[in-house]
C-alpha cells in the first residue's frame, strides 16, 4: 500500500442513470464489476435496489420482482456468487427484522426464505446493526441491536452478542439455523461493528474478525474467531490502533482489513470540543490491519486536514466495497450540523487502488498487415489505463514527423481520472476486446479468433482418416508466417454501446442468463491474423502428428493453446530451418523436414512505448523512441512516464519480428508486465482469412458459411475447414487439440454432419466451445486462418 502522503483517491464525479438518493445505513456488495446497493435511511427507509457499474460508470434500478423485501436500514447484506442474502435490519422506527431474503440477481428474482430454526434455543431475535459474514457455504451471524419494548414506540435498547450459524443450500436456499459452541471468552455485547473473514492462503484455518462497534460507547477492541476450532480469542496487535468507533467499513483485500470512516470520540486525540459540539463525530481515518502479522498501519489519520478536497470527507453508515484490489466508498452521513442539530448525508463516490495492478496476460495479435497490427489482451479489473511497449532487432530510425500524426497510443492525463474517461481512446477500431456477452452459463453460438494455418500442398478431399495410435510425434515447431496484405473483418455481436436498460446491462454482465441463438453471427472481430502457431508437421503417411499418422496429406493438425484464443496469438515465434525462404508460407511438402528450433538470445533491446491505452486493444503502426541516457519525464498520478509530444516516432516495416508486454495503471502507478509475445508484420501476396462466418444449425448437422477474405491478393483456388477433434492419444486435452480437415473446395459453406461433431474436441479452456478454422489459398499458399468457437451450452455438472 502507498505511503499516506501517496494515496491517489479519486472522485467519481461524471455517471449516467439513475443516482439513489443520499442515505446511511445502507449495505452494499460487488459482483464482478457492479456494485449492488440495498436499504438505508433518509427521511424514510429506502426499499429500491441500485448497481454502479463501475467500468461505464452507469446507475441502474433493475426490474426485481418476486417476493420483495421491504425497506431495511443497518441489515445484514451478503453475497454468494450471483447470489444475495439479506438479514434483518429496521424497517421502521422501533421495529426490526429478523426475516431472510434472497434475490438471484441472474433473473433480478426475490425470494422470502424460512429457515429452520436450530435443533436447541431460539432462532435470531429481530435486530440492527448486526454483521453477517460468508464463508463457503455458511453465513455467521454475531451480535446487533434488539428492541426489548412490545410497542415498537418504545425504544428499550437491548445490545447482543449471541452468534448464529446459516447453512446455505447450493446455488438456491438455505438449511437452517444453529448455533456453534463456542470455546474461550466471547466478545462484549454490541452493534454497529464490523466482520470479516480471512484465510490464508498457505495454512491455517479461516477466521473470523471483529472490530469496533457500540454498546453504550464506542469501543476499539479486535476479536479473532477460528471458524474450525470455534475459540474466540483476542489477538495481540502491533502498530497504533484506531480510535473507538462504530458505524465504519471494514474490508479484506489480500491479507489486509482495510477500516474507514464512522463514530469516534470527540475530545480524543488532543481535539478540543466545542460547547455546541455532539461528544462524538464522524472521522475521515484510514487504517489497515495486517492480518498475517496482527500489525495496524494508520494511512489517514484523524488530525490530517484535508483542505484541497482530496479524499472523502468524514462520515459514518457509509458503505464500501472490494472491486479486485480497489475500494469503493458511497453516501454515509457526516455528522451534525452545529446550528441546526441535523444530520446531512453525502452524496458523493469515491475509490482508491490499495495496490499496483497484476500483470496483464500476454498480448495477443488480432489482425496483422504489412506495417501494423492489432493487438487485445485480458482486461485486468479497475485499472485506468495500460502501458504498451515494444522491441525489435532492427536498428532504430525516427518516422518523419508529419506522417501518420495520429497515433493510436496517446499521452495519458490523470487530471480528469476521476470520471473514469481520463485516457481518450482515439483507435479507429472496434470493441474487439469484447467477448460474447461474457456470460458463465451460455448457450449455443460462435465468437472467432484468428490463427495462421500452416500453408500445405492440398492434392483431394478427405473422405477417411487414420490414425496409427503408436506412431511416434514430432517434437518440433513449424514457422507458420502466413501474411494477409490487407485485412478482413468477422461481423461481430457485441454489447450494445447505447444507453442500456438495466435488463440488456445485467444480460451484459452475466446476471441475466439467457440462451444465445445458435445462428447468430460470429462474435469477435478478427482478421487477416499474422501469428505464430506451434503446430506439428503436416506431411504424408510417412510423418507423425502428435503420435497420430496422417494417412492424407493436410488432413490433420495439431495445435497448441490454452486460452479462449487458444493462446495462439501469445506463443513465441521459432527459427526456421535454413532452407526455408523469406515467403510467409512455408509449404511443407513431403522432403521437407521440420526439426526442433529455439528463439536466438541477442542483448536486451530497448523497450519503446507504443503508448496508453484505455481499452484493452490497440492499433500498432507506430511507436516512440527514447534518446539515449535521456527521458523526458512528466508526473501521471504517482507514475513517471515520457512526455510523447517531445518524442520521435518509428513506423513498423514489413516481414519484422517485433516484441510486446504489456503492463495496467491505476492510482498506484505502473504495475509488472506481462510475458513477451512476438510477432510478424506480414509480406505481402498471402490471401487473407475468410470472414463474417456464421453456423446455423440444423436437425442432424451444421451449416458453416463464410465470406471471401477482404484482400484475396489475386484469385482464391481453394478454402479448407478444419474441425478440432478427439484422439486416443490425447482424449480432450485442451492444451493438444487436434485439427481434421472436414471440406476444402471453391464454395463458401460446407455441411458438418452428426458423425463429424459427435468425434469433435469440445474445448472447456473458458466456456465450452467446439472449434472451427477456415482459410483460403491463392497461388502463392494458404493465408492465415480464421478460427470459430462454437460455443455449447454448459452441463449441469461444470457448472456451479
């Protein structure tokens, strides 16, 4: 974590939609990148339900329906994949709750659920200010607040501190209540405290802790529960404990609790009180406590003065929420106004990133011409931006300084981070980093990438294959560096970009789960892909494929991959043998061998910024040079980067190898970078992949369609389908798929039929999915290929 004085919070002052009102005592959780918000109090108890989605910076109401709740304030809130248990909590003035609900945010869907009641004592009495912590496939209730008078306007506090244990039900329901016993001293009675459980992740049981709260006046004392041994316990800390305080936020992120906010004495800490001054106010201190070593770390303390505005102001009933390693703050009320004796409630929301972003995964080519190439990788959750940055062995030269102005990478500007649009993103490409929906549980349909296809000798059509199970394979890479000159593009669905209602946000988002029509176009936009593909030799009878002899030439592949793009666009490109020319396809004709190569070590080159990017994909025709011994540095946040506007720029040159990484930024700077990918600008002549492919389906196969690549680069001769199928040597092995050509001729659609797919690899490396290549030949050879992963609807069993 920063130094106090480093600590980058942001304000999040531009958002779309629906903003709930202002309130305290309300709850939230994350699931994945939306923020789910329920209840609270100002000037009446709040009943809707609210998501931030905090990567668009949108609020929504969803459409709830079934059984629900009605508004509650200081309540039990937890969240259990997509979904949501609430305990508790008031819904009226001198009236609490002890009822249980859940909503299956999936389907938006409440829930009134009856557990039963343990085997010995009562169930949970009607309370607030109760915690409510998940672990597994239990929920722990401790200690709140009841209300000992029957007339709910008589307000006769009674503070708890009995400890409950709610068995879930998977996926839906619960079993019921109990109540553990307990070993060693338990913790005072209170409420308004907070819970959270912790495990480490290389031994030891997990553990419940307790901070803070209220029973009478506020306390500052930590209880530790061992939720295998059930023995309470109160660790011995390190470091300077936070004041007493109740009503604050308490979250885990690794192995630290990060407590913000709430209630703290008025005169301590040498703060004198005003005549007109309530005994308590609220407190804008950040501390985290180490839960590996037991020691507090204070980050803001109570006498640092915030006069420019920075960071959140002090409150209490707030809500806060763990999205990846950033946390987010909403609402809250700030205390008493000294001449009017009222409460006011804050209406603003802020995050802060309590560590460096992970290194993204390895870039991945999309689409690759003669002087650019379109890259993707992974988007890493909550970052701001990413930093791209390329070598090569050619020696470095400046562009000129009019041409191609308009970079793609730009300079980034963390002045105005705080609406989250800080980085402008002036690519002129599409959303490709988009996946289909991006759903857990998804029904048939197609998304593309694609690969090269070694170029081959195709002399018939495949009516048969065999394999010979002991044939010994090939330990060898084949350089596959088919080029497209020009580029083509796979239509694309993608989510619509448009104001969205919150039914299409949640289908977005995976909470509203729904079938995808099988027939519908590809999803991801690639084209003309320039890659390097580890692939076994593809010969004649004589020559191995992964332990499989191909008895007709071309008829079978091996490939290599790991991810939903197979990982093709990540791998390393290998030395050819010295008989190869510099054409990009490289036919491997029946006295062509290929033997085992290894990437030739040089010195370190210097790496170059391509520049940042908001989005996860980016347009590569250029890119900056360093002088020697010499940077010209400006300040991003608390990250030194090159100001471009002093720089000079190098065009890509065709047939180059040239090697990317990639590292994520947020308020903590500049995080590690990812693995080298390395690629080839293409030379021109190759065709390039086929596009806007589509498969329907119909009772006893498939129809596979596609159109003509974009630049054909003369007359197209032939196209081939591949089908990735099952072997006995490697019986769906996601690393190892095995490729059998099941069309090649002139037309631009084949059939695949029942047999064909019943032997076919389904791929379950991300969602499941059986995968398709296509590609095209003209005079010169086969040029890249592209690749359809046809994706199947998930089996009960695979899913949770």
């Amino acid at each position: 974590m920063a130094a106090p004085s480093l600590l980058n919070w942001r304000r999040v002052s531009s958002f779309t939609g629906q903003v709930p009102r202002a309130r305290h005592g309300h709850r939230a959780v994350a699931i994945r990148e939306l923020m789910i918000i329920f209840g609270g109090g100002n000037e009446g108890i709040a009943d809707e339900l609210h998501v931030y989605n905090t990567v668009t910076n949108q609020w929504f109401l969803p459409a709830v329906r079934g059984d629900i709740p009605p508004g509650c304030a200081a309540h039990g809130f937890v969240c259990d994949g997509t979904r949501i248990l609430v305990f508790g909590g008031m819904v009226e003035y001198g009236r609490y709750s002890n009822e249980l609900y859940e909503l299956q945010a999936s389907r938006w869907l409440w829930k009134k659920v009856k557990p039963r009641p343990p085997a010995t004592g009562l169930p949970p009495c009607p309370r607030l200010g109760h915690s409510f912590s998940l672990y597994g496939n239990k929920c722990y209730l401790f200690g709140g607040l009841a209300n000992e008078s029957e007339d709910s306007n008589s307000n006769v506090p009674r503070y708890l501190n009995d400890f409950y244990e709610l068995e879930l039900q998977h996926g839906s329901g619960v079993v019921g209540w109990s109540v553990p016993v307990t070993k060693g001293v338990v913790p005072s009675p209170r409420e308004s405290h907070t819970a959270v459980i912790y495990c480490r992740k290389d031994l030891g049981n997990p553990k419940m802790y307790i901070f803070g709260g209220m029973c009478g006046s506020r306390l500052d004392d930590l209880w530790q529960l061992d939720l295998e041994t059930m023995s309470w316990s109160q660790p011995e800390t390190k470091g300077t404990v936070p004041l007493p305080r109740s009503l604050h936020t308490a979250n885990v992120i690794g192995n630290k609790m990060y407590v913000f906010g709430g209630w703290v004495p008025q005169t301590m800490n040498n703060v004198e009180a005003s005549p007109r001054d309530c005994e308590w106010r609220c407190t804008s201190s950040f501390s985290y406590l180490n839960l590996d070593t037991a020691e507090w770390t204070s980050l803001v303390s109570d006498s640092q003065e915030d006069k420019k505005n920075s960071r959140p102001r002090p409150r209490a009933g707030h809500c806060a929420v763990a999205i990846g390693t950033r946390l987010y703050f909403w609402s809250g009320r700030d205390g008493y106004k000294k001449a009017m004796n009222n409460q006011v409630c804050c209406k603003d929301l802020w995050y802060l990133d309590t560590e460096k972003p992970p290194a993204p995964s390895q870039v991945q080519v999309i689409k690759a011409t003669t002087n650019s190439f379109q890259v993707k990788w992974d988007e890493v959750p909550t970052v701001e931006g990413y930093l791209l940055q390329l070598n090569t062995d050619l020696p470095y030269q400046a562009a000129s300084p009019d041409s191609h102005t308009n970079l793609p990478g730009v300079q980034a500007d963390f002045s105005r981070q705080a609406n989250n649009n800080t980085i402008p993103n002036n690519m002129p490409v599409s959303l490709l980093s988009q996946e289909l929906l991006k759903l857990e549980d998804t029904g048939n349909s197609a998304e593309s990438d694609h690969v090269v296809m070694k170029g081959t000798s195709v002399k018939s059509h495949l009516d048969h294959r065999e394999f010979e199970p002991n044939a010994p394979s090939l330990p060898s890479f084949a350089l596959a560096t088919n080029p497209a000159d020009g580029s083509c593009s796979v239509e694309m669905l993608k989510r619509n970009e448009g104001a969205q209602t919150s039914k299409n946000i949640s289908e977005s988002y995976g909470l509203d789960l729904r079938t995808i029509n099988p027939e519908a176009a590809v999803s991801s936009a690639i084209s003309g892909t320039h890659t390097m593909v580890p692939q076994q030799a593809i010969k004649t009878e004589s020559t191995s494929t992964n332990g499989a002899v191909v008895k007709d030439e071309a008829s079978l592949t091996a490939f290599s991959g790991k991810s939903e793009a197979d990982e093709a666009f990540a791998q390393p490109i290998t030395k050819v043998s010295s008989g190869e020319t510099q054409d990009s396809a490289v036919p491997l004709s029946k006295d062509t061998t290929s033997k085992p190569m290894t990437i030739e070590k040089k010195g370190e080159r210097q790496w170059c910024d391509v520049g940042i990017f908001r989005n996860n994909t980016a347009l590569v025709n250029q890119f900056y040079l360093l002088p020697k011994g010499k940077q010209n540095i400006s300040k991003v946040g608390n990250t030194d980067v090159p100001d471009y506007s002093l720089l000079k720029k190098q065009d890509l040159v065709p047939g180059t190898v040239y090697r990317f990484r990639i590292a994520a930024i947020n308020g903590c700077g500049i995080g590690p970078f990812s693995k080298i990918s390395e690629f080839k600008t293409c030379i021109p002549g190759f065709p390039g992949a086929p596009c806007a492919v589509r498969i329907s389906k119909n009772v006893d196969s498939i129809h596979l369609s596609w159109e003509p690549p974009a630049s054909p680069s003369g007359n197209i001769l032939e196209y081939s389908a591949y089908l990735a199928i099952r072997t006995a040597q490697v019986p769906d092995n996601p690393s190892q798929p095995m490729f059998m050509r099941i069309y090649c001729g002139l037309k631009t659609s084949c059939v695949v039929t029942a047999a064909q797919l019943a032997n076919a690899h389904v791929d379950y490396t991300s969602r499941p999915a059986i995968v398709f290549r296509i590609s095209a030949k003209n005079e010169k050879g086969y040029g890249p290929a592209t690749q359809v992963r046809w994706l199947q609807e998930r089996k009960e069993s695979s899913s949770k």
